[in-house]
C-alpha cells in the first residue's frame, strides 16, 4: 500500500484572499495539491496541464453521487 504524505498550508486567518493548499505525496512522488479557496476547491494533479475546478455546490453534488455508489 502507498505510504501518503500531506502538507498542509493554512493561512493564519479565515480564507478570504490567500487559498488553503494541501499538497498530497505518495511514495515519495507529488500526487497532487488541492486549493481551498472560498468559491471552489481546485485540484492540480500532476498528470493534467489544467486543474480541475469545482464549486462547492458542485463539490457537494460529487461527494454525493461517490457515497451513493458505495
């Protein structure tokens, strides 16, 4: 099983300007990083130019239909 790291960045206050970054390692590789932002929540992985961005609304409809699979 892959061994995770993850760095978190928080800014000292609310999110207002500055996102959240969570920076996700497997194996000793950068999987990924994840920006918390007040509009969305965008995912930059490191096998796409672009990130994927979603709403929270949209974030939200996601993590439903996942845990309606399950």
């Amino acid at each position: 099983m892959a061994k995770h790291v993850i760095e978190v960045e928080l800014p000292k206050a609310e999110v207002i300007s500055k996102d959240a970054i969570i920076k996700i390692h497997g194996d000793g590789r950068i999987i990924g990083k994840l920006t918390i932002s007040r509009g969305n929540v965008e995912w930059y992985s490191n096998h796409w130019k672009k990130p994927t961005r979603l709403s929270w609304e949209q974030f939200d409809s996601v993590m439903h239909e996942y845990w309606k699979r399950k």
